[in-house]
RNA sequence: GGCCCGUUCGUCUAGGGGUUAGGACGUCAGAUUUUCAUUCUGGUAGCAGGGGUUCGAUUCCCCUACGGGCUACCA
C-alpha cells in the first residue's frame, strides 16, 4: 500500500514550486490507489504565518489535489499538525540518547554564533599567508569540534544531570558516527554516496522542546507507515542524516524510498523560485492569491490571473516531467494514468511565463463555450461592465452560489453571450482577454480609427453607407415611426437576419456597383467596431441586429465626415 | 570555501554508441482572410569544453567549466 505525505510549513503561502511538489505526491498516489496525506511541519514557532495553512489547503483544493488524511480529513495517523504531536517527539529523542545515538548540548545559540566568527577571523588570517582570496572553513559542530563544546560528551555525567535537573537550557545533537560512507538509493537520481566526515552533528530537538524538522520528519514519516518521500531537490543533501536517523532508531527495513524532485528556477538570472520573488518577475509565482497579513500587501496567484485550473495543473506537471511522447495537454485522470517517478528528470527546470499562457489558451480552446460565458459574465460583473443587465437581474449575477448559468439573465441574452464568445474566444488567452475582444458587442464605439479613415475613407462613402442602410432597413425589428413597443410580438413574426443573409445583401450591393470590396468593409467594420479589428463583419452584424447596425452607421458617418 | 546534484535549440523537452538529433513555446517568413487575431505551411536555432573507451561518441567513463542546492536551536 502506498502512502505519500505532502508537508509544508505554514511560514506563509505555497509558491508554485511546492504545489508541483504536492502534485507529484498526489499523481503517485493515485496511479498507485495509494493514499495521500497532508501534514503541517510547523515545529517553528517563531516562523508561524497565521492564515497560512488555510492558504495551503485553498490552493491545493482549488487544483484538484484531494486529500485523503490530513487535518481536516482526519485519519488513523493523526493528529496530522507536527504542534499537535509535540509529545510524541521527545520519547524520540530520549531513546537516541540512551542508544549513544545522540547526546545534550548546553552551548547556546550565542556562543557557536561567536566560535563561527572567531573560526572566521583566525581562519582569514592564516589563509593570508597562504592565499588571499581563501575563504574561511565555516565551523560545524561535528566529530572533532564536539569534543571541545560544552555537552554531555564531555561534561561529567554529574555535571550533565544537574544542569538537566536546574532546567538549563539544552539541545539535543545527533552523534554523526565518523568515517562511514552512507549509501542512499533515490528513485530519480540513482545512487548517491556520501561520507559521514562531511556532515555535522545536526540539532535534532530545539530547546524550546520542539523537535526540528530532521526529527519530526522521520519519526512522522515512520509513524505513519509512509512508504515514498517525494519532496524537493533542496533536501537531498539531508537525505543522510535521515537515513542515519532510520538506522539509529532500527528502522531500516520500513524506511520509505526517496525521490528528489529538481527544482523550478527563475526564468531569467539565477536561482530557484522563492516565495519572495512575489509579484517581481512579472508572472505569479503563487497559485492563488496571497494576502499578506504583516504587511497588508496582496500577491498574486494563478487563479486570479485567470488560469484555469486544469490549465494551471498542467503547466505544473509538464515541468520537470514527461511521458515520452508528444502529448502536451493533460486532463488530471490522464495525468494520473501516464505519471511515474522514473520518468521525472534530474535538472532544473526554468518556468516560462510565456508558455504557460499558451497553456491557458489551449484550455480556453477545449473548454465549452457556455463554461467561458459563465466565467465571462463573473468577470463582468465584477468589473461593472458588460450587457445590459437590468439591476435586479444582476443582483442574481455575482452571488457565489449561483453556479448554473444566471437564471436571471433573460434566454436570448445567454445565448448571445455564448454566440459572442463562441467568435472570440479562440483569440483569447484569458477569460479578461474576451472582454476586450468583444466590447463592441455590448456598447458602440464612440471614436474611430484614424490611420483607417485616412486608408480606407473617401468622398463617395456617405452615400455608398446611405445605400447600405437602406439595403438594411427593410429588416429593422423595431419599425422607425414606433416609439417603445412591444418588441417580443415583433420579435416572433420577424426572423432576424443571420450572417450569411447579410453577406450576400452587401457582397451583392458591392460587386453590382463594382465597389472596392476592401474599402467598404473596412469601412463597415470602422463603423460598427471603432477600428480594425474583432470577428467577420457579417458576423458583428448578425449579433447587433440591423437596427443596432444602422444606428451605428448613421453615428459613424456623421462623426467622420 | 566545503559537501551534494545537474548540463540536448532562447525556454520546456524526446532520444540515445552509427539519427537528416524529433516535438512544443517563442521568434522569423509565406499562405489564407474584408480587419486584428486565429489557423496552415515553412525557416531559424541545440548535444558546455577537453581527454579517454570504441571501428564509431551527443549518448559510457574521467577532468574542467558553468548552473543549482545545502552548509541555522528554518523548513
């Protein structure tokens, strides 16, 4: 049975590269009907970033990533927050002790703070005569520094049992056996060697009697039967104090097998994507939004960029992964099903923004049209913009709830929201994009482009503009001597005229004048659009309806002659 | 500095001892179109360098360079 623990520390939001992370673990998961788990590695008090965990569990939700136990799912392996597990650690620490594993250190935080700048200064002095660019070797407290410190291993015993007894204040070290080459096996990078002289005795419970994460890490690991560690590169090089710490407490043979994920860099200059690199690179880097409680300040994340989050899931997966073949756009089952570790790279991936718009663009393609219209007019509302809405229908409009297209939006109005974006959206990368694209349809332009009138508009346009409204006005729904009217009886007895059926009125027109087909329909588009752009003008047409159409006209042709 | 990991077009990547080194994004050009865009077609561009091993290395090994990570009583 396989189980995978996702396990972030709630210091303040997951950035993109911890989702990708979590969805590894869950892909895993469910490829293998394993279970996937979620606990908050919050052993750092001072660290705590209140609303963070919410955040965690937000953005996971909104990807699609289910959790099977955790905090709020429960499970038989809980309590599922390290805080919430605080006794558990000590008995821990205690048997390493006993078992010669690990030992007391009094020495504070302050004093090593001192030996490290002393170890500098003596070592630059020295490296003078030598070379003078030698940096100095950093001071770790390890096999041959330790027994110069002040622990357990070289105190008296009495001395050890009365500063325990007196409530001084003590870490607890693990006791890095010397001289000993440890062998780890990972899944993505194969086999990995490292000798024990490199690595220093690393504090395993704080003093203030919490464990760190090398303790609490391996003891939850272990207590709740994970059988794979899928986690970031970064740890790789604590992976041998871990599989020290499987072998100190005789758990060798359950140990879980290990895969480092490489790691996802910034897209220009150095480094791997950080939390704090916020908005500044001109993408999210986080996959909702994160509101700063110390600062007030808000981050932006994928969701309210307009990412999907299919889109946003897939991005993710295809960094760092591939199944072999030429297949790019992957639901979550098809992820599920193609996933494996072994086919996770080992370099790092840089994120490019660009690509990943292209992503959301494909999605925008396979969503159906009535999906975006509904995001669409969401969008609207927010803006305060869009169709013509009466204000008590509105009301219905922004609520959360109401997910279902708006049932008080009237039937033809749907429709035509979807028929809209059924024309543009297909050169729309985000659902903010469609506004853009589509304005016209919902208020005429009330300025005209210049560089077209200045191509396209001549002496003879008025007239051949007045020619086509009158083409026009025998299919007007409101007759012109009607005030307000009834328009739904109008409505029944008149077909409204379809693209199509106004190509043909005005191609027939142009050709029997023998006009200059380029002309005028710039020209018609400069009217009903304000400048050279959108869907086919015949299609603009049918939407607006010959009355909308003629009035748009008559307006353009006063304005610019 | 030390330890560890990595290195195929600008980017994400496939491939793997003998290939015209494949795809995608971007970019450029052409085609289509009544416009912008889309779309289509085509082009551009890559095995970090040096040594081995081998009949043959981009592929295997070593070194160097470069990139990255870690080096806290943070995770």
């Amino acid at each position: 049975m396989v189980r995978v623990r996702f396990a972030p520390s709630p210091t303040g939001p997951l950035h993109m590269g911890g989702v990708r992370t979590a969805l590894f673990n869950y892909l895993f998961a469910r490829k293998n009907q394993g279970t996937m788990i979620l606990r908050i590695e919050d052993t750092d008090q001072g660290r705590f970033v209140p609303g963070a965990e919410e955040y965690i569990m937000e953005s996971l939700a909104w990807c699609g990533i289910e959790i099977d136990e955790g905090i709020k799912e429960g499970g038989k392996f809980g309590p599922y927050r390290q805080s919430d597990r605080k006794a558990i650690y000590r008995q821990y620490s205690d048997q390493l002790i006993e078992s010669g594993w690990a030992y007391y250190a009094f020495d504070t935080p302050e004093e090593l703070d001192r030996i490290r700048q002393e170890g500098m200064k003596a070592e630059g002095q020295e490296g003078k005569e030598k070379e003078e660019k030698s940096e100095r070797q950093a001071f770790a407290y390890d096999t041959v520094t330790r027994m110069s410190l002040r622990n357990s291993l070289t105190l008296p015993a009495e001395e050890v049992r009365s500063l325990l007894a007196s409530g001084a204040s003590f870490v607890v070290r693990f006791k890095m056996p010397e001289n000993h080459e440890i062998i780890m096996q990972d899944i993505i990078r194969g086999e990995v060697r490292v000798s024990t002289t490199t690595i220093d005795d690393k504090v395993l419970f704080k003093s203030d009697g919490m464990p760190t994460y090398h303790l609490a890490n391996v003891v939850d690991d272990h207590l709740m039967e994970i059988t794979h560690v899928i986690r970031g590169e970064e740890w790789l090089p604590s992976l041998p104090l871990h599989v020290m710490l499987y072998k100190a407490f005789g758990w060798t043979d359950t140990m879980p097998q290990f895969a480092h994920l490489p790691l996802i860099l910034k897209p220009s200059g150095n480094g791997k994507l950080s939390k704090r690199d916020g908005d500044k690179l001109g993408f999210p880097v986080f996959p909702i939004n994160w509101n700063n409680p110390e600062t007030n300040e808000v981050y932006s994340g994928y969701r309210e960029a307009g990412y999907f989050d299919d889109a946003f899931v897939n991005i993710l997966a295809l960094l760092g992964w591939n199944d072999g073949t030429d297949k790019e756009i992957y639901s979550m089952d098809e992820l599920i099903e193609a996933f494996s570790l072994e086919r996770v790279g080992k370099s790092g991936s840089r994120f490019d923004p660009e690509k990943a718009k292209w992503f959301n663009h494909q999605y925008m393609l396979l969503k159906s049209n009535e999906e975006i219209a509904e995001r669409f007019l969401d969008e609207l509302s927010t803006l305060d913009k869009g169709p013509r809405v009466r204000e008590d229908d509105r009301k219905g409009l922004g609520t959360e709830e109401d997910d279902k297209n708006d049932s008080t939006m009237p039937e033809e109005e749907w429709d035509r929201v979807v028929k809209i974006v059924s024309l543009v959206k297909e050169r729309a990368e985000f659902v903010k994009d469609i506004w853009s694209q589509s304005w016209f349809f919902f208020e005429a332009p009330t300025t005209y482009d210049e560089s077209v009138i200045k191509k396209r508009w001549t002496p003879e346009m008025p007239a051949i503009l007045k020619e086509i409204i009158n083409l026009l006005s025998p299919f007007f729904v409101i007759p012109a001597e009607a005030g307000t009217l009834s328009l739904t009886t109008e409505l029944e007895e008149s077909e409204p005229l379809i693209a199509t059926e106004y190509e043909k009125l005005i191609k027939d027109y142009i050709t029997s004048n023998s006009l200059n087909m380029g002309s005028v329909m710039n020209i018609l588009r400069l009217c009903l659009v304000g400048s050279s752009m959108g869907p086919g003008v015949f299609d603009i047409m049918e939407l607006l309806g010959p009355d909308e159409v003629v009035a748009r006209i008559e307006r353009a042709a006063e304005v610019i002659s």
